[in-house]
C-alpha cells in the first residue's frame, strides 16, 4: 500500500494521525495541490474528484476519502478501536465525526478557499461567503466546547477518530485566524490533552 499526501492539508493529515495511533507505518508520497500535481488524467484515475488523501493498494487499486481509509485500516487492524466499540459508542463516534465534518471542517475549509492570501487566484471567491462561514466556524468551537463538557474525549470516555477530525480541524482553523476562545475552557483542555499525544506529530 502507499499513501498519497500532502503534508500541510488536514484531509491527509487525518490519515496521518489515524496510522501513527495504529502503529502502522506506510510509505507516504507527496502531491503538491498548491501546484495542482492533482490536477491531472493520471491522478483522476486514482480519485475522480482528484483530492487527497488517496490510498493505493496492492492491487492497483485506490481508495479515497479520509473516513474510508481509515475504516479499512480499522479492518486490517483492529487495536486500538479507533471507531468506537458497541453499538452506542461507535454511533455516537459517527455522529460526531459527521457532525464536525459537516458543521465545522467545511466551513473552515470555505474559510480558507474564500478568505485566505494563501489560496487567492486558486478559484472564484466571495469574500461575503467567507464571512458568513468564518461565523459559522466560530459557532461550531462554542458547540463543540458545550458539548465536550467535563469529557476525556469528543465521542466521550474513549480517544477515536472524531477527536482525529477535530484536532486537524483545529490546528487548520488557526491558519485562517479561527481559534479557541478563552472562554472555551473545556475544548482548551480537550485541544491540550489530544495534540500532547505523539500522534499529533504526524
Ligand atoms: N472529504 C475528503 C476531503 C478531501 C479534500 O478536500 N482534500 C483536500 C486537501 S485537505 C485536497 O486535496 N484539495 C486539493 C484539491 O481539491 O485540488 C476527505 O476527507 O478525504
């Protein structure tokens, strides 16, 4: 197997991270999307939508989207779970992971495809977009602050791949200036306790 990435994307860096808590190693290519390596026939046959990460078996074949990679490493290797155990853990795992997929990583992502200096002259940008979105961001960190309350982990007692999710989220969301506020203790000691985990590094 091989792992397409790009070392400052968060999608990829999920991968990353979900591996280094699997004690999996792999070998990992770099594509530049800042140059639109991506971009090309051959990479649209590895991932139509020609976004990272990608994963290539040994088959030839190829697998994207964060959440599915993962999910085939948590087949191959099942310890630590990293998807929740039980039905009710492993469905609230899902819920948040979708939840902050959906109700905080798109907007930052937004964020940064409408706002950032980084990303000017890559695609057409409304700058209101951005705004609206950069609110609806900050709205998500004081949901996932509420919801987090005295809890070890964002899915509750166990560390899995939602806690993955929302520390690149995070980390990213810094990029564009979206950050913990200090009031919102709890996601501050939530931020502490996951990125002091060696996995945090990948
Ligand atoms: N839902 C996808 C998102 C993938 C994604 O948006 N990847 C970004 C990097 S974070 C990318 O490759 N962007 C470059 C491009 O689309 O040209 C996943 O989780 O894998």
């Amino acid at each position: 197997v091989k792992l397409y990435d790009f070392t400052l994307a968060p999608s990829p860096r999920r991968v990353r991270v979900f591996l280094a808590e699997k004690g999996i190693a792999i070998p990992i290519e770099q594509v530049d999307i800042m140059r639109n390596a991506n971009r090309t026939p051959e990479f649209y046959r590895k991932n139509p939508s020609g976004s990272l990460p990608i994963l290539e078996l040994d088959d030839g074949s190829h697998l994207s989207e964060s959440v599915a990679i993962c999910r085939y490493f948590e087949e191959t290797h099942p310890l630590p779970a990293l998807f929740g155990v039980g039905a009710k853990e492993q469905a609230m795992v899902e819920m948040w992971n979708r939840r902050v997929e959906l109700s905080i990583f798109a907007p930052v992502g937004h964020v940064w495809s409408h706002l950032s200096p980084v990303s000017e002259g890559r695609a057409k940008r409304i700058r209101e977009f951005g705004l609206i979105q950069r609110d609806a961001a900050a709205a998500g960190f004081a949901m996932l602050d509420r919801a987090i309350g005295g809890n070890q982990f964002i899915a509750g007692a166990r560390f899995s791949i939602a806690d993955i999710t929302t520390l690149c989220m995070v980390d990213f969301a810094r990029t564009v200036d979206i950050k913990i506020q200090p009031e919102q203790q709890n996601l501050a000691r939530w931020y502490a306790r996951v990125s002091s985990r060696p996995s945090s590094k990948a």
